[in-house]
C-alpha cells in the first residue's frame, strides 16, 4: 500500500522507489504482483508516463487510512510505553499573538524529538474544516467576537481588540485613540473577503453605519505593513503583529473590532502527538485553566 501511494503521489516509479527507500525494480515487481492479486490495474503507465487509473483512485484514497490508522496504532502502542513519536500537522492564522509559538515549539520538541512537527498559515475557517476532514491536527485560529470554531474541540486562548495602523506621515499619526468614523475615508489593505479576518473588521463598520474600501488584500501581515509603510493603504491589525513595525504608527480605535483566539483540534479520538501538543500549551501557561 505504502509503494501505490508514492507511486500515486509522485506519478513515477523511481521517485516513489527513491521516497519508499527501495529499488526500482523491487517497487515496480511489488505493485504488478497487487494488481494480479486484485484482479485490476492501479496505473495506466508506459516508459514516459504513469497516471492512476480510476481503481487506483479508490484503492489510494481507502490505502491512504489504512496506513494512517497502522501508523496510528504503532503511535498509541509506544505512547503507552511513555515515547511519543509520530507526526503533527499544526495550523495557524498570519497573526497569532495570543501564544510564544516558538517557545511551546521549543518546549515540545525537547519533550518529545521523534514527533516530526510541520506548519502551515491558513484562514480560520478552512482550517477548521481541515481539522475536522483530518488533513491537520490542530490550529490557532482566529474569530470575530461572539463566533465560535464550528465541528471542532476548541480552548479560547485570549481576546483582543485590533487596532489602526496607519503611514508615519499619515494625518492620524500623532493621535492616540480614534474612532473608526476618523478612518471612513482611507483606502484599507486587509485579509481576502470572506475569511474571518476579514469579517471581524468589516463587521464593526458595519455594526458603526460606515462603509469603507478595502482597495488591497493580502494574506500576510509582513506584507500588509509594508503597504502601509509605503503610504498605500491603512490596515486593522492585532497589536502584538505590529508592535514595533518601521514607518507606521499604531491607534487604539474605541469601537474598533474585536477578534478572539483559539486553539482548536478533533476530539474524536485525537493522537498522542497532539494530547501532548496540548498538554505542552497548557505547561507554558498559554491558558489558565489545567488540561
């Protein structure tokens, strides 16, 4: 099953051979004998090229959980021996403040060195539903105040409001506190229109009667600062993504929007890793609350 899936994944024999730390000619021999057994062909393939036929589609897709649920038990047989190994996907939103993610990283790692840990920056709600789909295991989202995670378990981390950053030469600059009416005019680089970080801020211009124009849109905070620096556009932001930022200056915004973090992961059945990846959050004070 491991050999169909490389195969399928990589669409060629000597690369899937080379990611099954095999030979060629041992991977190859292995799926013609399966395909024997099975009675149908998994790949349409000649010298060139290979593709997966339609019963390899099937095959791969139920292949695929049968090695994750192998892995899977191998994984809760050696956390019951007190050896957490394995692998963890981790997603977050651009703009996590609520924890020191390096620092639980660092914490987790030195617990638990043969967990292989991979990240990917996403938006709230897709990930969400790739924690409830399986793709990932957990995420640090964020959420318009008074939206809850959907279909997942979730801990509230922390709540904030977002405030204004605007150009150092902006007009704004040398005030400390505004009101969103003070931004109406502005041109707005923010989040693509409909994420959650999005909705958060064009919920509160609406909930304050105000329109206002999003003329940039970005999925990086890096980038969103650097917009706003070159005097292009205004943003609303978490303080802690900003702090510090060159050629902008930051304002509290008194009926700005708020958004609310979470940590957020599958409660059926979750694995050893992430059991220990929370138990870690929990040890770094990242809620006040015991596990």
């Amino acid at each position: 099953m491991r050999y169909v899936v490389a195969v399928a994944e990589t669409r060629n024999f000597t690369r899937a051979a080379e990611q099954c730390f095999t030979v060629q000619s041992a991977l190859s021999h292995q799926v013609a004998n399966l395909e024997r057994e099975i009675g149908v062909r998994l790949f349409a393939r000649t010298s060139r090229r290979v593709e997966v036929t339609a019963a390899g589609e099937a095959f791969v897709a139920v292949a695929r959980q049968c090695l994750s649920e192998a892995d899977r038990a191998v994984a809760e047989a050696q956390a019951a021996d007190g050896i957490v190994r394995g692998s963890l996907a981790v997603g977050m939103i651009p703009t996590v403040t609520a924890v020191d993610l390096p620092l639980v990283l660092r914490k987790y790692r030195k617990a638990h060195p043969d967990v292989t840990v991979t990240l990917e920056v996403g938006a709230s709600d897709r990930m969400a539903e790739q924690i409830a789909a399986g793709a990932i295991d957990l995420a640090f989202l964020g959420l318009p105040e008074h939206e809850e995670p959907r279909d997942v378990a979730y801990r509230q981390l922390a709540a904030e409001a977002l405030v204004a950053v605007v150009p150092e030469t902006h007009a704004l600059a040398r005030q400390r506190r505004i009101r969103l009416d003070a931004l109406a005019g502005a041109e707005f680089v923010d989040f693509p229109s409909g994420t959650p970080g999005r909705n958060q801020s064009d919920g509160a211009f609406q909930a304050a009667g105000l329109k206002r124009r999003v003329a940039l849109e970005a999925m990086t905070v890096d980038l969103m600062l650097r917009l706003v620096s070159s005097d292009l556009a205004v943003a609303l932001l978490p303080r802690g993504s900003v702090e510090g930022a060159p050629g902008v200056a930051i304002l509290e915004v008194d009926d700005g929007p708020r958004r609310v973090e979470y940590v957020a992961w599958s409660e059926f059945n979750p694995s050893p890793a992430v059991r220990a990846f929370l138990a870690t959050l929990g040890d770094a004070g990242s809620w006040g609350e015991a596990l």
